[in-house]
C-alpha cells in the first residue's frame, strides 16, 4: 500500500499535496520535536509554518501539506495532514514578537533570520484525515533522504507499519537516567508526566552556569511532577537562591524514589541527608 492510496481513499488528489518531512537542524529542537508534535501541537504548526522561499512557492500552489517527521533513517512517522488557507507576509521583528516564535527558540530554533525582508505565513489547518494514526503510521522516505520535501503525486511512499501505540511518546527512561532541562519540562510527553505524577522522592536541580545544585522533596498531590511543574510555570518554585537564577540553565534528576506511602517527615529526612552529602547548603543552593 502507498500513502497516495490512502490520499486517494479520502479523495484527495496527490497532484495537490505537498508533503514534508521534518529533521530540525538544531540538536535541542530535533530532540523534543516528537513531543512538541504530541503535547503542544500549536508549536510544531508553528515551525513548518513558515518555510524557504523555494517551498514557499510550492506551498502556494499546494492545496494540503502532510507533514511526517525524520524519526529514523530512510522513514517518515505521520503527524497529520493539514490544509492550506491562505497566507500573509511577516516582517523579522512581528515574526520574533509571537509567543510560538519565542517558544521555539528556546529549543535552538533559528527561525526567520532575517535574510529576507518578509516572511510568508501559512495557515496550516489540521484535518482529521487518519488522526488516529497519527504517530503511528510510518512511511518509506525515497531516496535521496536529504530532498525533505516532495510532491505526493510525483512520488511513492510505501506504507512501512502502522504501529499498535505513538511513536511520538519516548521510550520510558529508568528514573535514575532521567535528565531533563528547564524548556523541556514545559513539553514532557503524556507517558513520563504519568510516571513523574507516581513518583514521588528526592530530586536534584544542577545550574550548569555556577556550577552548583539544589535538593529538594517531591511528595502529596502529583509528586514529582507537581514540584517540577511548579518550576516550569515560575522558574524558581519559591526558593530564594534560584529566584537570581537563569532557569533555562537547570537540569532536573531525581536523587533517590520512595514509597508512596512513606510518611511525609521521614522524606524530609532524607532530603536533608541529601543536602548534607552533596553539601548543598555550604556550597550549593539550598538556604536550610
């Protein structure tokens, strides 16, 4: 089966879809790209929303984009197929007054650079053609893998699977090899959210700009994910040392897990045995 049958069951002409498939270049961006494409859908709309001027022109005469992503050589994992509206122009500086443009930079993301007066941007509406596959059908990219975007009606993709569950969602880390960065906390995939939400213990935030680190116990209403949740709305979760802080330079790693029923004081107490192996206090970020 080749995706343009599927194109065509819907019956959407091939001729008119241009179909894409995403690498980002920037390594902090390519990373989460997967989970920005399934927890924040608005954002990975965002990024292929605006395009080069060679396929700005092609998305004109285009009447759908499907949009794929890079997950592994030679194959392409479906996000969606979306229809394309109209389009208006977009200086440097409107471009970099969006929220979406300013979320994205915070993974690397280049953006509009400026090389052009204006920008094109496209209005990207996501239809419900196979949403439920979305993650999980992969396609065959031909070669050569680096020609990222192609017309469906010039080309064969090859229908290579269509998983039993997304893609998109990581493999889940063991707790001790979790380490995630500040602007990742803000896009954590539904599968770690569900374990950070049972976990409850001692975490560790490490500023990678002074060099020093921060103890602290997650315990009650969604553990884990709760205090690290709480960071990433304010960058500090109330303590005074992070508050002079940059908080786009802290990692977060979990010291040690516990019961969930291990009574609240005896999680205090390991947290200070925490702070006074790793000496915290003296000479790291915690006040008490």
């Amino acid at each position: 089966m080749q995706f343009n049958d599927l194109l065509e069951n819907q019956s959407i002409d091939p001729e008119t879809v241009l179909v894409l498939r995403h690498r980002p270049s920037e390594p902090k961006l390519r990373e989460v790209f997967p989970w920005l494409a399934a927890e924040r859908p608005e954002l990975f709309n965002a990024y292929q929303r605006i395009q080069t001027l060679k396929v700005e022109k092609s998305m004109m005469r285009a009447s759908y984009v499907a949009s794929f992503i890079g997950h592994e050589s030679g194959k392409g994992l479906f996000v969606g197929l979306y229809r394309r509206g109209r389009w208006r122009p977009l200086s440097y500086e409107a471009y970099w007054r969006m929220r979406s443009s300013k979320d994205l930079r915070k993974f690397g993301h280049g953006g509009f650079a400026g090389e052009r007066e204006a920008i094109q941007w496209f209005n990207l509406r996501l239809t419900d053609c196979y949403s439920d596959w979305k993650g999980r059908l992969v396609v065959n990219w031909p070669p050569p893998e680096r020609s990222w975007w192609r017309w469906a009606g010039r080309n064969q993709f090859a229908v290579h699977a269509i998983h039993e569950e997304s893609l998109l969602d990581p493999p889940m880390p063991e707790w001790d090899k979790l380490d995630l960065t500040w602007n990742q906390l803000d896009v954590l995939p539904s599968n770690l959210q569900a374990a950070l939400r049972q976990w409850r213990g001692i975490y560790y935030i490490f500023d990678e700009e002074n060099k020093k680190g921060y103890v602290g116990a997650a315990f009650g209403q969604d553990n884990i994910l709760g205090r690290w949740l709480n960071y990433a709305k304010s960058g500090h979760g109330g303590n005074k040392k992070l508050r002079k802080r940059d908080p786009s330079k802290f990692r977060f790693t979990i010291l040690q897990r516990v019961s969930p029923d291990m009574e609240s004081q005896d999680v205090q107490r390991l947290e200070a045995s925490w702070k006074d192996r790793l000496h915290t206090r003296e000479f790291g970020m915690n006040e008490n």
